[in-house]
C-alpha cells in the first residue's frame, strides 16, 4: 500500500487523475492530513513511503561553461565530482566541493560584512585601500557581464587601473580569493586529476589558446603560500596580456596547479575548495607539472607557457625543466630580471653615461631567491656584453638574504646563488648598513619581499657612498606593504638625489626646498607582454636568453627626453602598446637573427624591422563590437 500524504485538499478530478497515473502498478491511498493531523501509521514496523512531489533530478541540455553560465542549474563550487565528470566540469571550478550551506553561509558573511572595506592596519602599511578594493571589484562585475566593454575601459585607462587589475591589489584579492570567489575562470589541476589532465584540457572551450599563465600558489608576491587562491595572479597577469600586448581575451588561460598548501590557516577556513592536505614535494611533485605541460602543449602547442610564483625551490628547476622544449619563460626570473636590467640602462642614461658604464657599477641585491638571482645573473650578462669575463661582472655583486652578506665560508649556500657569493669568507653574515658603508655600492636592488629592509641609516649611508653619481635605488618587492622602502623615505634620505624605482607604483614626491621629483615603476608589465607576444606571432619554439637581453635593451630607448630630464628611467605606462610592440619587435628580431622564426614573421623578418612592427601592431586585438552571425550547433565546428 502506498501512501500519497496532502496537506492541501485537492479537487475530485485531480485526485482522479493522480490515482489513474499512479494506481497502474501500486495500490495508492490518498490521506489528506490538516495541520493538526497525526502522520498515517506504519504497517508492520515499516514506515510508509511518502514520493516527493519534487523531482530528484533534472534533465539539461548544457554542460561545461554554458551550465556554469546558466543561473537556474548552475552550483558553481557545490557540484560534486560525479557531476564534474559526466558534465564536462572537470577543471573548471575549485578541486574540493561544497556545500549549499556553506554557499549560503559565505554569502551572509559578505551580505553583513561587505569585504571591500580593507581592514585599516592594512592601508597604513603601505597596501590596499578600501577605494582600490570597491574599484576592483566594480571592475570584475563589468568584466562578467561585458568583456569588450571592460577590454576598452582597461585600455583607454591603462596606467590608472593597472595598479587595480594586478600589483598592488591583486595581492588583497589572492589572500581574500576563497571569500571572493564568485564565478569561474581559468582551469584548476590538482594531484587528484592525475592521469586525466590531458582528457580534461579539452573541457576548456577555446580550441585556439595563445598563452597560459600557470601558478602553483606557492610563492605569491611576498605574501607566502596561498594555495589555488594564487589563481588571481595569472588571471590579473593575463588581463595585462590583453590590454597591453593586444592578446585577445577569449584565447588566453589563466591555471592554477593545486598539489596542496602548507597554508594551514587556508587549510582550515571552511571557505577554501582547494587540497587540504600539505604540499607535495619531490619527484611526485614534478610528475604532477610534466603531465601538466604535456597536456597543455599537447591540445595547444603554439600556445605561451608563462610560469608566475612558484617557490624557490622549483621555479628555476622547472624553467631548466621545460625552456628547451616549448615556449616557455618564467617571469618572476627572467621578466624581473630584463626589468630591472633594462631600468639599470634607463638610470645610466638619466646620469648621461653609456650603456658601457654598466660594468663600472658596484651592486648590492638584497634578496637572494629565484626573483633576486635572477635580477643578478641577468645584470651580469649585461656586463659581460659590455666586455667583462663572467667571474669579473660576478666580482661586482654583494648578495645578502636574511642571514646577511653571503660569502664562500657558508655551507648551505644554493648552486644558483654561489657564483656570486663574496670571495672574502671574513665578512659572512655581514648587515646590509656595514656593507653599504664598506663597499660604497652605486646601486642598491631589494628583491626580498620582506618589508622595509632599507631603513633610514641604509639610504642615507648609500646617499654618502656615492658622492660623484647620483644613488640608483630599485626596491623592487611587491606588493607595496612588502617594499623595501617608499619613494619618500628614499628622496628624504637622499635630498632627492636618488634615481628611483619600485616594483609597486608611487606618487611623485615633495621635497622640503618646493621641488617635485617623479619616480618610476620598475613593473615586468613593461616586457613580459611584448616578450610573449613577440615569441608566439614568431613561433619562435622557445624564448633564449638572447631575445631576453632584446626585450632589455630595447626598453630603456623609449624613454623620451624630458622624461629622462626628470629621472624618469622607464617609459610611461600610458604608451603600454607602443612599447609592448616594440618589444615585441626587438625580441622578434633576436629570434630571426637565431635563425628561429617561422610562419609569417619569418617572411617579414626578410623585410626588414619596420615591416616586422607593422605586422605585430596589426596582429594586436583591440576592444571593438563586431558583427555577430549565428549558426546552428555542429556547423563550421
């Protein structure tokens, strides 16, 4: 007997009608209970079955991005992995699944506790403020609902929303990216996808990728392990790819590679949808990035592989890994390094000397990981350009991290890193200020990610070393909070001597005397757009140290006189197209001379370089309506 339980009293003809579908193949007993009512009784200890009314399950005609773009059948982050896998969701949303409640629950945190308003330690330490957070965010919602829309908005506004899309608040939006989470972008691998990666590539869209940018959120910033929160650093970075190299936003894949976090606070919120176990390391580490690699380049092999914050301990092991094969670069090494190589050039011409003069120079980098080595050894590459052996430009260097000056007496010191250590073992451990006042160095790099490291003492004692040539000062750490030092704190120290330029950006600074002294950003925006775009309209295979050194040398001949005047020592971000085609063009041409080109750009690297810009500019998407044309599913797919 089967019980059809009603709290509402029906009329005859419904009742009829349901007994006629459903008494077919069960006996059927219409009870209709009022509010005050007792349940119907069991029969023999069994409960009676009551149906749903509801159906336990819905027929759809979607999947993949058009179920996540669907409002009424969308879960976003609560889909379960029975459902990832037969609705092609696999990738796309977080590895770990949640639940409606904690949707729910996350939502009426937000709903009573707005987070845009940035907790106020966190503006006085020099980082976010709740109008950059409130801009963002109306950013992200033009860019869900009308992407051409944003494209234009980001490109004619440029240098006033870059500091909102990437650094510094692109640092805020990574350690909050669990809370922020609202809709899906870009591609989630984990370790529990191994052995699928390569089927779950083709749940992206786009048959037609051009470049990827892939983190593992180990080393985000200066802000430490984040887990796939990181996944806001390829997203911001390749919004950089579009505005400024002209990459169009449809071909473009931001990726986070989860293999877990060492973030045990991250571990524990209840927010967080990725691994919560520690880290994985080691060899199986590396099988996780191989399959990885091997399924992007698989589906799409022309594509830029862009590696971006990856700790220490892999990020040069896995550039070695890969370079060789594919069109691989890592930008926290190589795109810093032709920054800060390239703004060491733009100092020189503020001081009116040759770009020979570079291997006069005495350096000291504070900061001695994958970012700062990388700085080091790209610098020295330029001082060997400009005539020394590599053991005389490594001469030049005084390399310090958090235990002091590294020199040849200590045990633990890297391979990357020993090649530059300081040949007298006497001065191990040695601090920052007795280096300074010891080796009276003429430029001082901060790469660290530490804080203000260059204090008072530190800047003006390089101000007094160095009384012939203006001090050169590149606190290059992001984001703002993690600076060396500020703007100010350098020009106050120097009497505005300094030739400044930080990674973040920094307001022009008033001196006491009445004069206004500009000061630069020393932001890899200026070359690893050009670079990319330079290396796959070339299908250059790989990206050399050659077309690198291009990228760094071509930067600083942008920058115009009267910039230069004002000791300006890059190019204003305004003029980011231009600049990023001529980058582009410069490492082209680096590629044609290695006998690399292929395809069209080889033809016109025949013609010569003006023919080679007209056709990078003219390869550059630019954020216009176009016609659209609907064709029936299945027709030119």
């Amino acid at each position: 007997m089967l019980y059809l339980k009603l709290r509402r009293q029906l009329s005859h003809p419904v009742l009829a009608l349901l007994q006629s579908q459903l008494t077919q193949s069960v006996s059927v007993r219409f009870i209709h209970l009022g509010d005050g009512d007792p349940e119907p009784q069991s029969e023999g200890g069994i409960p009676p079955y009551v149906p749903s009314l509801q159906p336990p399950a819905y027929v759809i005609r979607k999947a993949g991005f058009d179920l996540l773009k669907d409002p009424w059948c969308n879960k976003g982050s609560a889909f379960p992995k029975s459902e990832r896998d037969r609705l092609g969701l696999r990738g796309l949303l977080p590895p770990r699944s949640l639940t409606l409640d904690l949707q729910a629950a996350r939502f009426m945190e937000d709903y009573y506790h707005p987070r845009h308003l940035i907790p106020p330690e966190d503006v006085k330490s020099g980082g976010v403020t709740p109008e950059m957070a409130r801009r963002w965010k109306v950013l992200q919602e033009l860019q869900d609902r009308n992407e051409t829309l944003f494209y234009r908005v980001l490109f004619e506004h440029f240098t006033e929303m870059a500091p909102i899309i990437y650094t510094p608040t692109v640092g805020w939006v990574c350690v909050n990216y669990h809370k922020l989470y609202r809709r899906p972008r870009g591609m989630y691998f984990s370790a529990e996808d191994r052995g699928d990666m390569a089927a779950m590539m083709y749940n992206w869209p786009q048959p037609d990728v051009q470049a990827i940018v892939v983190t593992d959120g180990s080393r985000i910033l200066g802000l430490g392990d984040l887990g796939i929160n990181g996944l806001g650093i390829p997203i911001g970075k390749l919004d950089l790819y579009c505005a400024a190299a002209g990459f169009s936003p449809s071909k473009v894949l931001p990726v986070v590679i989860d293999v877990g976090t060492n973030n045990e606070s991250l571990r524990a919120d209840r927010h967080y949808a990725g691994l919560r176990i520690p880290r994985i390391t080691g060899p199986e580490y590396f099988e996780i990035l191989d399959e990885f690699v091997t399924a992007a380049m698989a589906r799409w092999p022309n594509a830029v592989l862009q590696f971006e914050d990856f700790s220490i301990e892999h990020a040069g092991p896995l550039l070695r890994r890969y370079r060789k094969d594919h069109l691989v670069f890592n930008d926290d090494i190589q795109g810093t390094a032709a920054t800060a190589l390239a703004g060491l050039y733009g100092a020189l011409r503020v001081l009116n000397l040759p770009a020979a003069a570079l291997k006069e120079q005495r350096i000291v980098c504070v900061g001695a990981g994958s970012a700062g080595m990388g700085v080091v050894r790209m610098i020295a590459a330029g001082m060997q350009k400009q005539g020394l052996s590599f053991e005389q430009a490594a001469s030049r260097f005084w390399v310090l991290d958090y235990n002091g000056l590294i020199t040849i007496a200590r045990s633990s010191v890297a391979e990357h890193v020993r090649p530059f250590a300081c040949r007298d073992p006497r001065h191990e451990g040695e601090s920052l200020l007795s280096v300074i006042k010891r080796i009276k160095p003429t430029i001082l790099l901060g790469l660290a990610g530490a804080g203000r490291l260059f204090t008072e003492e530190t800047l003006t004692a390089m101000n007094e070393g160095c009384p012939q040539q203006r001090p050169i000062i590149f606190p290059m750490s992001n984001p703002t909070s993690r600076m060396e030092c500020t703007a100010e704190e350098a020009m106050r120290c120097t009497g505005g001597r300094a030739i400044y330029a930080s990674g973040s950006p920094q307001t022009p600074v008033e001196l006491p005397d009445g004069r206004t002294v500009a000061v630069s950003q020393a932001n890899n925006m200026y070359i690893f757009p050009g670079v990319a775009l330079g290396g796959f309209l070339g299908q250059t295979r790989i990206i050399t140290d050659a077309m690198l050194m291009a990228a760094a040398e071509e930067l600083p001949k942008l920058v115009p006189k009267e910039d230069l005047e004002k000791g300006l020592v890059y190019p204003r971000l305004a003029a980011i197209r231009d600049i990023s085609a001529s980058i582009a063009t410069a490492v082209a041409l680096a590629a044609g001379e290695e006998g690399r080109l292929r395809g069209r750009m080889r033809d016109k690297f025949a013609q010569g370089p003006d023919a080679m810009r007209s056709f990078i500019s003219k390869s550059m998407f630019y954020p216009d309506y176009k016609a659209l044309v609907h064709l029936p599913n299945g027709l030119e797919e």
